[in-house]
C-alpha cells in the first residue's frame, strides 16, 4: 500500500461550492437583524449551517477575512497560493482557499465569497465547540453592528454607502447614552487611537481575542502604568517557548474616556505588523469589549461605546 | 486579592520603579531592603531582587512569576548561575544585597495567524466543559473547611451551603456551576451566624462563589479552590458518595487513607474525628478501588470492611465499590487451582481479583465506570488467549467501514481507548467492519489500523492535521 498524505488521499473535489446561512438571523425591523450568540469562554459564537453540517462561527472583528475550518471545508473546491508571512515575517507558507457560494442571513446574501482555509482544531479541541469557522471584517463591513453582550444579542443593520440608514437604529436614537470615538479599517482590522502614558497607542478592536494585549517593545513610560502580577510560558511554533507577561493596565485614554485596571498581556508583537498598515501596538479583546455596549458603524468609521 | 492588597502592590511597585531610574542613572546600590519587581522594559523582562528577602517572600515571588527553574536561592546563596544563563537570563547588576535578570521577550511567529492569535490570547474554555459534575478526568474529591464544618447533606442529597459571618451585610447571593453562575437566581438567608441556602445536588464536583451586596468572592473557609489561569478563582465543593470511617480507639493520634484511587498517596487525606470515630466523606467516580488506613504512621486494613482483596505484601487491602456489578465469567477448567482477573482498570494486577469456583467454570463480580476496558484471565498464571479481550460499557456510538474489503483485521484506535492498537478489533458483518464503543460527548479524534497499517476513515471527510502530518479523523458527539 503505497502511503499517501492525508492532504494528497482526500484532496479538494470538483463539488459545487458551499453555501452558508446563519439560522438564527431574525429581522426585527426592516434590515435590522438581531442575531443570538452564545460564549464558549470569552468568544462570540453564532450557530450557522454549511449545506448540511452545523455548527458555530466566532464573531472574530480581530480577523479580516472570512476563515474556514479545513476540517469540515476541504472537501470543497480548494485553490492554493504562496502566502509571504506579514511584514517582518519571513518564509513562506502555503494557504489554501475556497469560495463559499452564499454566505447569508435572512435576506442579506453575499455571493462568491473568498474564504481562507485553516486548522481550527486545536481551538475545537480546547473549547470544546464544534467551529466551522470565523467570521472577519470584510464581511461586516456594509453594517452598523451593536454587540449587546448583556442580552447576547448582535445587531447588524445595513447600511447605505454614505453610512445612513433608512431607519435609525433604536439603540442609537440617544445620543446621550454613549460616546462615539473614531475608528479606522485598516487592512480590514478595526484599529483605535488610544493613550497610554502620555504616548499614543494604535490598538485593533478584536473580539476573537479574550486578552487585552500589548506589545512588549513600547516605551518604558507605557509600562510606567502596567502592574506585572504574573508570567507564563506558552507554546509558539514548533515547540518554541515564548514568555508571556501578564498585568494591569491602570488607565488607557479611549476617545475621552478613562478605562482603569484594566487587565493585560505583554507580548512581542513584531509579527503583527500588516503589509502596508504597519504595526500595532496591541489589542483591545473581551475585557474590554464586555465592559459595556458596544457597536460600529464601518462606513462611517465611529464606534459607539455605551456609557 | 483584596483591594487593599492590590492598592499595597501597585504603590510598593510605583516606590521600585522610581528606584529602578535612580539605580540605572547613578549605579549606586540603594538603601532598600525588600525589593522584588517584574517589570518591562526595552522588550526585555526585567526582575530586580533583593538578596534578603525572607523565604516565604522569595518563593512567593518566584511561584507568582514562573522562576522556578534559575535556581533562584542557589544563585543568592552560593553564586550559582549556570540555570539562569541556561534559561537565556542575563544578569545586570549583582552585588552583596540585590541583584537584577533580564530576558528579551520573543515574538510568536505569525501571531496573525487565526489559530494563534486565538490560543494567544484564550482565557477559558467552553462552559460545560470547564465545570463538569462528573467526568473522565475526575477520579475522586473530597472537601477541606476550616473554621466551619463542611457543607451538611441531607437525606435527599440537599446541600446545605453557608458562608460564615458577613453579618452586616444586606444580601447574599450563590452562584456557580450548578446554576450557570447566575448571579440573581439563588439568594441566602440569613442567620445569627451567617448565610445558609440549601441546594439539591447529586454527587459530584461543583465550583461556587458568594457574591455579598454585588461582591463576588470565594468561600474563606473553603481550602478547595481552583484558579481558572486568569486570576480568577472559584471554590470547590464536592458532593460526596461514599464515607471512610474508623472507630476511634485509644492513642490514634492521626488516620490517613490511602488507596488506588489517589495513587496511594500517604499524606493526602487525613480522616477527622467525629462522635468517636474518624471519617472522611469523599465523591468516588463509578469502579472498584483499593484503599489501606495509615493509623499513627501504621498501615492497616479497614477493620469494618470485610470486602478486600491480596496485596502484593502478602496482607490485604479494603475494597470500596461504587455503581453497579457486572459477572466476569470463564467457562470450564475446572481442573485449574487459581484463576484471576486482570485488566487496564487493576493495572494488570495477577492476584488481585481472584474468579471462584463454579458448576460449570469460575466467576467474579466487578464494577466498572463506563469506558473502553481491555482483560484477560489468568489460569494458573497462564493467559486465556493470545489476545486481551475488549469490554466497552455503555456502548453508545457504533463505527462502521465499508472499505478495506480485502483486509485480514480492521482496529480501530482513538482518543477513547489511549490510541491502544489492539484493543478495539473490528468485526466483518456481510460487507462491513463494525465495533462499539463509549465515547464521552464532544470532539474525537480517531483512525483504522489496516492489516498494520495506520490510516483515516475513508468514508469520514472530516479530519484534522496531527503532528506527524497524517491527520486524524474528526468525530463529535452531540
């Protein structure tokens, strides 16, 4: 029996490509769709259907694409292209792609969406969740989204280009209720301007990541307001170990909002640096987010935090 | 940690920081007696210590920051630097009275990689799976209270939970695993003491928190806890389902049990004295398991129990058996002088579990959890077949293949059965290769094993890469 990799034996087929809706989508107003998630931990889960299989998608805003998980995926039609690492990465590495024919969800449909493929399988296998994938930027991108993580609620409102809507959303009639800070996309990431010691921050909006980070190589005035409480080992590629610093933030400036103690891990970021964006100085992830209500509205570039 | 803890570290650090600067510009060692700080600095880890620190404090530290392997103490006291250059450490300033050690912070490789940035930055995971009554990982528990007795239980398994004191406070609220840790739902009463609620709960292991006037905090008393890696820690309590008892006699200072089920460890469970005997109330998962007493350093038998089986001393040890028996059956020999069961659940033990004589062979009762087990008998010492026999309890899921026509044997090997490649055989039914098995809810990874060959099930489209680049098949269990 001659030995072929499990990649060559159960390669992509000619099969028609996958179409994919997420169930639970409700219109509650017209174009207005309030979408029930679940947490597995931290994360935004959405129930959601690939042709027959089920399963569970993260809301993932750190993410710019529409990721699929090869486990369930590969069997589609799959095209490969060189990969070139980002930025200082160097060495190549192969990603493969497929096309999901209908991603949608009530009447909003997108046709002929590009999708990565990747192993989602050690997530799977510690969350002990069924993922079929994780939903990006790119595909939020024509609404105004409220995560209402008291109700479990996502709120996706489409847009007009100009970023107006036929109907306001109710949540946003008082403008009172919360502040609106400036966003920008940036390489489909969500990326803020904060302040942290006197020195401006570029962090990215990432609801995929449960930890607040921040890049070990800021300045030391930065770090004049991070508490380290503690210090972990995890494991990097190949069995690298890399240490990671966690602590607390004493207070990060967010478009005229003072947010303390808030809790941090230090890392090196050298390789999140964007091909053409540049780099980040950290991310802003679930305890931030889940601090209070949040939303964005990616076509006028604001985000609204709920006081 | 208490506010007024945090508040004490954060200001003692502000004190170290500003020291650090002055340290750095004058390099001149400073009149400061406890120093001990992790900090950042030019992409390095920066750890700045003071020689004397009292021990508790220098392990206190070293615990807090994951120093264990630099041989901290050995450095202070003698020099010695070979572990923390090793751990490619660089040391900075070292004098008589403090020294300092620094690591550059290294970058993951593509930490925009979807599956790294998401292990990176993960916290938790999913509900059911972190905080499960009963499950394979969970063997046996038991409860440790100070200051106050441990939970009273009730005939009808109510739990009767109680935080003691708090009396200013106006309410108090139980929250945890048993009811999704909603905040709102269970609210305690007050008493002249304290706080009581009871709670119906069947055997097992439950995480708990008070939340007193909108406070989360952990049960004091409680000295079962578990950090869930964030900081954030629970109280554990378990419900019990079985009592070690000893009569109390004259001069039995200390009663220790010690058995299979916590892999003999002789310094684990104290049993405590109570209305003239020793007990300890611990929740043991469904099986068989063995267990001595340890009186005053002296082990025994359970002198109550007459259930017990050879140990390899030549004395015996105390049985407990939790669930349901099944008979162990061996048809004829009845010429043999001995014959024994042994298995993955004794650890293979060939005198342990003895079969008795019958009419028309030998026979044993045992209890077993459920799972995928594998046994043999031993006559006389000799096996009763070439091969192990496979017992799966509560078979619920049935693997089938259509392929591999032409195949002489078909196993099948996964996560459920330690990827053993012999113990699951599949069986040929008309064009198939059928066999049973247990298998826990959620995800499994499995393969078939070919003629010797390992390989994906061809039928299964689902299937992830492992480390050696031949992927396993996927399988989730709702």
């Amino acid at each position: 029996m001659t030995q072929l990799s499990p990649h060559e034996a159960y390669a992509g087929s000619d099969g028609p490509p996958v179409k994919i809706s997420l169930p639970d989508a409700e219109e509650i107003y017209p174009s207005v769709y309030a979408i029930p998630f679940s947490r597995a931990g931290n994360l935004i889960l959405v129930k959601a259907k690939a042709d027959t299989t089920e399963g569970n998608f993260i809301l993932d805003t750190g993410c710019p694409h529409l990721v699929l998980n090869a486990t369930y995926f590969r069997h589609y039609p799959v095209q490969e292209s060189e990969g070139d690492g980002n930025g200082a990465t160097a060495g190549t590495f192969s990603i493969q792609h497929t096309r999901v024919a209908d991603f949608s969800f009530g009447t909003n449909h997108f046709y002929q969406v590009d999708a990565d493929l990747t192993d989602l399988g050690s997530i799977e296998n510690s969350r002990g969740i069924k993922l079929l994938g994780l939903i990006g930027v790119e595909l939020l991108r024509k609404f105004e989204m409220i995560i209402d993580y008291e109700n479990n609620l996502i709120y996706l409102h489409r847009l007009d280009r100009k970023g107006t809507s036929v109907f306001e959303q109710d949540q946003l009639a008082d403008t009172s209720a919360y502040q609106v800070i400036p966003i920008r996309i940036m390489d489909s990431r969500i990326m803020v301007e904060t302040m942290v010691g006197g020195k401006k921050l570029r962090l990215i909006i990432d609801s995929g990541s449960e930890a607040n980070l921040l890049d070990s190589r800021l300045p030391e005035r930065v770090f004049a307001e991070v508490s380290i409480t503690g210090r972990t080992t995890m494991m990097g590629v190949g069995g690298k170990k890399i240490d990671v610093l966690k602590g607390e933030l004493n207070t990060l400036h967010i478009g005229g909002v003072d947010i303390r103690q808030m809790k941090v891990l230090v890392t090196n970021l050298e390789k999140t640096c964007f091909s053409h964006a540049g780099c980040v100085d950290g991310v802003l992830g679930f305890d931030f987010l889940s601090l209070k209500k949040i939303g964005f509205n990616f076509v006028k570039n604001k985000m609204f935090v709920w006081k | 940690m208490t506010g007024q803890k945090k508040y004490n570290m954060r200001k003692r650090w502000k004190v170290s920081i500003l020291a650090l600067g002055l340290l750095m510009l004058n390099h001149m060692a400073l009149a400061q007696d406890t120093i001990k700080v992790c900090t950042v600095k030019n992409g390095q880890q920066y750890i700045w210590l003071s020689k004397n620190l009292p021990d508790w404090e220098l392990n206190a530290f070293i615990s807090q920051f994951s120093l264990e392997g630099l041989a901290l103490k050995k450095f202070i006291q003698s020099g010695f630097t070979d572990s923390i250059l090793l751990g490619g450490w660089k040391i900075g300033l070292n004098n008589s009275s403090q020294f300092t050690i620094s690591k550059p912070l290294l970058s993951f490789d593509r930490v925009d990689d979807p599956t790294l940035r998401l292990i990176l930055a993960e916290k938790d995971v999913s509900f059911d799976a972190r905080f499960p009554r009963i499950s394979n990982q969970l063997q046996f528990g038991y409860n440790q209270f100070r200051k106050k007795s441990t939970f009273p239980i009730y005939q009808d398994s109510t739990v009767l939970f109680y935080l003691r004191d708090h009396k200013n406070a106006n309410q108090v609220m139980l929250a945890g695993s048993f009811n999704n840790w909603d905040p709102a739902t269970l609210m305690m009463k007050r008493t002249d003491s304290g706080w009581i609620l009871p709670v119906k709960l069947l055997p097992g292991k439950y995480w708990y928190k008070f939340i007193v006037d909108g406070k989360w905090m952990i049960d004091n008393d409680n000295d079962v806890q578990e950090n869930d890696g964030l900081g954030n820690t629970n109280s554990i309590f378990f419900v019990p389902n079985h009592v070690f008892r000893l009569k109390a006699k004259e001069g039995s200072r200390k009663v220790i049990v010690s058995g299979s089920f916590n892999g003999w460890n002789e310094g684990q469970l104290n049993l405590q004295k109570q209305n003239g005997e020793w007990v300890l109330p611990v929740y043991l998962a469904e099986g068989t398991y063995t267990y001595r007493f340890i009186v005053n350093g002296q082990w025994m038998e359970d002198p109550s129990n007459p259930d017990h089986f050879p140990n390899e001393f030549g004395e015996y040890n105390s049985v407990v058996r939790i669930g349901t028996p099944m008979l162990f059956q061996l048809d004829g020999y009845p010429t043999a002088n001995r014959v024994f069961l042994s298995g993955s659940f004794n650890n293979w033990s060939d005198y342990e579990v003895a079969l008795r004589k019958t009419p028309g062979g030998w026979e044993v009762p045992y209890i077993l959890g459920p799972g995928n087990h594998e046994y043999r008998f031993l006559i006389d010492g000799k096996p009763d077949s070439a091969q192990n026999h496979s017992l799966i309890l509560d078979p619920n899921f049935t693997f089938r293949s259509k392929a591999f026509k032409h195949a002489k044997t078909v196993y099948l090997a996964g996560d459920f059965n330690k990827w053993s490649p012999t113990m699951l055989p599949m069986k040929r039914i008309g064009e198939e290769w059928v066999v049973d098995v247990h298998l826990s809810k959620g995800k499994h990874l499995y393969k078939f094993i070919v003629d010797g060959e390992w390989v994906l099930d061809p039928a299964n489209k689902l299937w992830e890469d492992n480390e050696e680049g031949t992927g396993n098949s996927v399988l989730w269990v709702e």
